[in-house]
C-alpha cells in the first residue's frame, strides 16, 4: 500500500478545494493494478489564512503532522497544489540542512500541481486593500507572512530556489519531482481589476516560469578595473516538468479541482508515480520535454467572443529575469538603473518590440525587481499560420536581436562613496542564460567605490576643521 497525501494552496480554508481528484487517484489505480494498487489517501488541513503563521511555522507543523501518520516503512508520496509546492520543497530543504530535527522520513514521489515556486504576480495584490476586503468577507486574515513569501522575488523564496539550482540532484537519492502546470488561465475566471488573472504566460495565478525549478543563478561581477560585468552561470539539476494543455490553476479546467477531474492530470500523475529509477526518470523528463514542444509548436488560442470574431492569444514562451541589484559589500542599489541592451552595438534602440510584458519591484526587499519578457520575440521565432486558414498568417516571423547585454547605471556616480556604470562585455549574451518556461535569478554586484577622503591622518596639531572632506582617489 502506498500513502499518498495531499497539499492545497494559500488561503484554502476547506477540503473541497481537492476535487474529485483523490478519488479518481484512487479509482485509477486500483483499476489499474500492477505493482501499485492501494492508495492510502491523506487530506491537509494547513492555515495559511492567518497573518502571524510563516512558512517555517508550516514546515515544523507538516513535519509533526507526518510523524504521526506512522507511515509504513518511513516512506510516502505528494500531491501538491500551488504553495503546497514550495511548503513541501521547504520541507526537503530543512530535512537535509536540520536532519536531526526532521523526521527521518522518505519522499518517494513530490508530483507539484502549478507550484508557486518563484513566487506569484498576485502576491503583492493579496496583500494590498482589495485582499484583505475579500479576506474580510471571508472571515479569515490575508495570510500576510505567506503572502509575504509568495510575492516576486521574496528573499525567502530566492534562498529556497538558488539552494536547489546549487545543489544535487534529488533523484540521485531516490527522490523523484515533477512539476506539472496548465498552459492559460481560465477567461471565465478574468478579473477586471486585476489582469494578472488573465495573464498569457500563465494559469491564472502562476506563471508557467515560476512553477519550473528548471531555474538558473547567473552573476553579473562588475571589474573594478574594466567596469565590465563578468557572467557565471550555474544551472540547476533537471527537474521533469510539463505544460498541460487548456488547464488552469483553479475554476472548471482547474488542473486540480477541475469539473470534470482532467484526465490528463490522472494521467499524467499515473505516469510520475510509475517512476522508480534515475533511468525512468530521465526518461520521463524526456518525454515531458517532447510533450512541451508539440504544445509550444501549437501556440494559438481562439478565444470565442460571443457574435465577434474571437480573440487571438499567441502563447509564445515566457521567461522570468528576477534582479537582484547590490554592490559587492551587499548594499542594495534600489536607485540603480537596469537596462537590458540589444544587438552588436549594444544599443537599447535595438531591443524587439513587445519583448516586456511587465515588471514588479519587491515590495519587502530593495533592489530587487522581476522581469517578465517573451522568450520568442528575444529570440526570434517563424511566422505564426492561423489555424483556421493556414493560407493566413497570423504573425509575421520575428528575427532575434541577438546578442543580449545590459548596462546598470547607478545613482551615486560620485561622492566620498559611489558606485560606476557597469556593462556586459560585447562577446556575452545574457539570452544564453535564460530558457522557455524559465526563471533566471540574476545577481548585479557593482564594485563599491570608496575614496581616500573618507579616513585621512594629519599631522597639523591645530584645530581643523573637515566637516567638507576632499573626496581624493579612489582607493
């Protein structure tokens, strides 16, 4: 008998946010049969909707809610729904970094439905007046500290998500995760308020790129010398992850709660479960790569409009670039200037039109802003057929702008301390760190500039008086 549990989302406060899916995990697979044929089903109950609860609260009470399920043989498997994502990845990392404080329990399977992993572009609104007046009427808190985790960029959710970029490889140990996500929000579900709902590159909620641990840190170390920025990129071990077509987050086609529950997520759940070696595996992130490809190459969305032609949505690929901008004593440069650069002249002239679908500063964390760009338009892409005409050409082809530079411009070019313009160097393109589906951590460290009018000896015993001190050279 296998336990499988179950994890919902922020700000869940019932159990019917599940669906039908336990059942049907549970009916498939004892018609299914074979080597896995009883599922023991368990439910979480966990509170996000109260603002004094952090993620680590949730983590320390998973883990005693675990103990005491006195799992056969120490080992079980996950369902997880969109922060249940990042709480149980939480609790991998605090497992190896605390074991003596964790149980010493087995996570065979982690299969993430839309996990938050990088956070949410609905986090900051969650938190806003709107989110509390629906929490109000709820009868519950916001979650503040959840929320707090979940917006874009949050220092908590980078430490989690560079730690496993940096880290091994979880299949080695026979831990096996999967990411699972829908491709497009439900229309039904848009909320005029807020367009985030109706967010291509996204299920609604999340976006396809911050549910992928297929993730990378990049450095931009800025020469103190040159002034040029020197890139080091380090990729993560690869995670299967895959796009399941015409779901999203929650609603009717929710890839969870779905009316009816999506066979492609039975299906495809079916198929992670069945993993049981690094062989399979990798074979199963093959395969999940293919998959995404075909739905990638099958881009266009006819959304009916009543009477009117429907609307057009061309689901190019997405990518994350979240920013963290600070010098190399860790002083946060909130004020400096990010600009992505295009071409060999490295000119911000030459960046592709509608190449920035939007941008969000952390609200918590100064210096550090989150990015979201279409990967096609940056890299080029052929022309786009209407699907109801093939003769018909819906997008003429894009040509990429390559290569991809950036110039950071600071605030405080001069003063007693400052800060110079750095760029990338001419033969770098920062588009070589940065994949579809994809977020890319990029740290900006510029070389703080300290001038030897900031600590001098003299030798004139008289009173002097140097409350306007000579700047001087730079040290």
């Amino acid at each position: 008998m296998t336990t499988l549990i179950f994890l919902q989302g922020w700000s869940v406060t019932d159990t019917s946010t599940y669906g039908q899916l336990p059942a049907a995990m549970r009916d498939r697979v004892a018609q299914q049969g074979g080597t896995l044929t009883t599922l023991d089903i368990h439910l979480a109950e966990y509170i996000t909707f109260v603002d004094a609860v952090t993620m680590d609260d949730i983590v320390r009470a998973f883990d005693s809610a675990l103990r005491k399920l006195n799992l056969p043989n120490g080992e079980f498997d996950c369902i997880a729904h969109s922060t249940g994502g990042p709480v149980v990845m939480a609790w991998l990392r605090a497992q190896h970094d605390k074991p003596s404080l964790y149980a010493p329990l087995k996570l065979r399977h982690l299969m993430m439905l839309a996990p938050a992993h990088f956070g949410s572009a609905l986090a900051q609104l969650g938190k806003g007046a709107l989110g509390r007046l629906k929490a109000w009427f709820g009868g519950v808190e916001p979650g503040q500290r959840v929320l707090d985790w979940l917006e874009l960029g949050s220092d908590e959710s980078l430490r989690q998500n560079i730690d496993l970029i940096h880290g091994t490889d979880f299949s080695l140990s026979g831990t096996y995760l999967f990411g699972l996500i829908g491709d497009r929000p439900d229309r039904k579900l848009y909320d005029v308020i807020n367009s985030y709902t109706g967010e291509d590159g996204s299920d609604g909620v999340v976006r396809l790129a911050a549910a992928n641990l297929n993730a990378t840190h990049a450095v931009l170390a800025q020469d103190p010398v040159t002034m040029q920025f020197s890139v080091t990129v380090k990729r993560s071990p690869r995670t299967a992850f895959r796009l399941m077509p015409g779901l999203a987050h929650t609603g009717n086609h929710g890839i969870m709660a779905g009316t009816p529950t999506p066979s492609i997520t039975v299906d495809t759940l079916l198929r992670c479960l069945a993993v049981n070696s690094q062989a399979s595996y990798a074979a199963l992130c093959d395969a999940f790569a293919n998959e995404n490809a075909a739905r990638d190459a099958d881009k266009v969305e006819l959304e009916p409009a009543g009477i009117f032609s429907p609307r057009v949505h061309i689901h190019d690929p997405r990518s994350m670039l979240i920013l963290r901008l600070a010098d190399d004593r860790s002083e946060p440069l909130p004020d400096a200037q990010f600009q992505l650069t295009a071409g060999p002249d490295a000119s911000e002239n030459e960046l592709p039109q509608g190449f920035m679908l939007d941008r969000q500063a952390n609200s918590q964390s100064a210096g550090v802003v989150t990015l979201f760009l279409n990967y096609d338009v940056m890299a080029g892409d052929a022309a786009v057929t209407d699907p109801r005409d093939s003769s018909k050409t819906l997008r003429q082809a894009l040509v990429g702008h390559r290569p991809y530079g950036a110039r950071v411009a600071p605030k405080d070019l001069s003063g007693l301390v400052h800060h110079l313009v750095g760029v990338t160097a001419t033969d770098s393109d920062l588009l070589d760190s940065m994949g579809p589906h994809e977020t890319t951590v990029v740290d900006v460290v510029l070389a703080r500039r300290v001038t030897e009018g900031v600590f001098r000896f003299t030798s004139n015993l008289a009173p002097e008086d140097f409350r306007q001190p000579v700047q001087g050279a730079d040290l």
